[in-house]
C-alpha cells in the first residue's frame, strides 16, 4: 500500500533529525526532495542512499499528480521534505500531500524542527494564541497594509519570516505602522550562531542598525500585539469608553467585529472590549 510521509529536517543542527525520521528516509523508495542538492547533503551525513526526484516551489504543482500517479502504480512509500524545517509550513509540500489525499493515500507526519515554534519558544511571549504568516509583501504599501490587517485581526501573536537583507527594513516599518509593538526576532536558530533579540519594535530596529552581522542567517520574528496601537490611532481607546470607541469606528463604517478587533489590538482586555460589544449591539437592536 503507498503511503507518504512528510518528514522534518534540520533548521540548522543536524543532529536535529530524529532517529524515527532517519529511519524513514533509509526504508522509504523514494524522496520528494525541495532541493535535492541539498538533501543529498543530508542523506551522505547520515548514510542514506535512497532516490531524490525535485519538488520545489516551482514545479511542484505539475509534479503531484505524476508521482500520485507513480506511487500507485509501483506501491511506493515516499518522503517529502524541503531543505529545512517542516515541509508545506511555508516551504513546498502541500500540492502532493493533497493530491496523495485525494487519491486516498495515507499521509503521515514526521514531526521535527520548524522555525516557527522554535522561535515562539524562546520568544517570552503569551503564545498561547498565535497566527503564523511566513514571509510578508515586500512593497512598503502592501506591507502597512497587510500589518493593519494583522493588527486588527484580534489576534495578539503573529509569526513572520524574513530574509535577513530586507529584516531591517520590516521591522523599520513595524515600528512606524504598530507603536508599542514588540518583537522577538531569532536568526540562526539551531545553528552556532543562534541569536535571539527581543524589545518593542523600535529598540530591536535599533539593535539591528548596531549590529554588523544583522544580515547574515534567515529571522523568524514574533510580533506581540499586546499594547501595540495603530499608528495614528494610539489614544482612541484611553480617550472614549470602549462602547464610545466602538461606535465612533462603526461610524467611520467598520463592522462592530472589525471595531472590536481594532480596540482589541490597541490593548484593551478581550473580556472588557466583548462586554463593550454586547452592549453596543444591545443597543443597535434595541434601536431598529
């Protein structure tokens, strides 16, 4: 019976890569190799000599369905991986894992590292709730505007990647769009090097600025929402009740849930800003 396994590898640190992963990727008949220079690397380190075919970013999409197809035809057990991290979780992966889906394959995981949750780790922060976005526009106006959006999603964690010759320039428009913003910024994670920088917005752009090496390794960031305000808009919740707040942005033609989403942001407690929401629609109703 084929069956595919999506196989974590290393961020960094080889000896990151479980005994359980090793063992798939030496049984299995064939790997789905991001990059399978990169992968070969891998497999040499620790004696692996099965089969790579490419799966990258590129290609993938027109790939899934001939090995879907392949696995079928000669019971083939395969392992997808990317060059680092966790496959389809900002990397290539998802178009074979859902065609092998669709073609009623069985799809196991082979947890391991990923940048994401190491990042969140080490960061300080309440994690408990948190929105993972990868890599963000590279354009300074689609970039403020994707950080309102995240900003009023209520959401209070939000995990980016960047690369580290344009970190600098991300984290120079966090601080201009989120005042009050923090962020824990990890690059290297894993590897020697592994360096950690955490402050409001403004003090690890300031950090970055001093640090000759700011551009050497890739960042995962962890943007804090808690106490950030959107620039502009920083003492709308300390000058209006919360219920006057609502209804002054609802006015402007938000929704009460966007509204909400806003104050939310801007650091009112959750259960203060619902109770203001309630009462706001207690009122709307009661008005109709």
């Amino acid at each position: 019976m084929p069956r595919l396994y999506v196989v974590a590898t290393p961020i960094g640190n080889l000896s990151d890569l479980s005994p359980r992963a090793q063992e798939v990727l030496r049984t299995c008949d064939l790997i789905a190799a991001e990059d399978t220079r990169v992968t070969r690397q891998l497999l040499t380190h620790f004696d692996v000599h099965t089969p790579c075919v490419s799966n990258h970013r590129h290609n993938e999409e027109d790939k899934a369905a001939p090995l879907v197809s392949r696995m079928l035809e000669e019971d083939l057990t395969v392992a997808l991986v990317t060059d680092a991290g966790t496959p389809a979780v900002s990397d290539p992966g998802s178009f074979l894992v859902d065609a092998a889906l669709d073609a009623g394959i069985e799809v196991l995981a082979v947890p391991g590292p990923t940048a994401m949750a190491a990042a969140l780790s080490v960061s300080g922060f309440d994690t408990r709730e948190f929105a993972f976005y990868g890599f963000l526009p590279r354009k300074k106006g689609e970039l403020t505007d994707k950080l309102r959006s995240i900003a009023a999603s209520g959401v209070p964690i939000a995990v980016l990647h960047e690369s580290p010759h344009r970190v600098i320039d991300l984290v120079r428009v966090i601080a201009e769009v989120l005042p009050g913003s923090r962020i824990s910024a990890s690059c290297d994670l894993t590897k020697l090097h592994e360096k950690t920088i955490r402050g409001t917005a403004a003090e690890v752009l300031e950090l970055l600025l001093g640090n000759e090496k700011a551009e050497k390794g890739e960042y995962c960031l962890v943007l804090d929402l808690h106490g950030a305000a959107l620039k502009g808009e920083e003492d709308a919740p300390a000058a209006l009740t919360p219920e006057l707040a609502l209804l002054e942005r609802m006015m402007k033609g938000e929704t009460l849930r966007d509204a909400a989403a806003v104050l939310t942001a801007a650091g009112l407690r959750r259960n203060e800003v619902y109770r203001a929401k309630e009462k706001v629609r207690a009122f709307l109703e009661g008005a109709e």
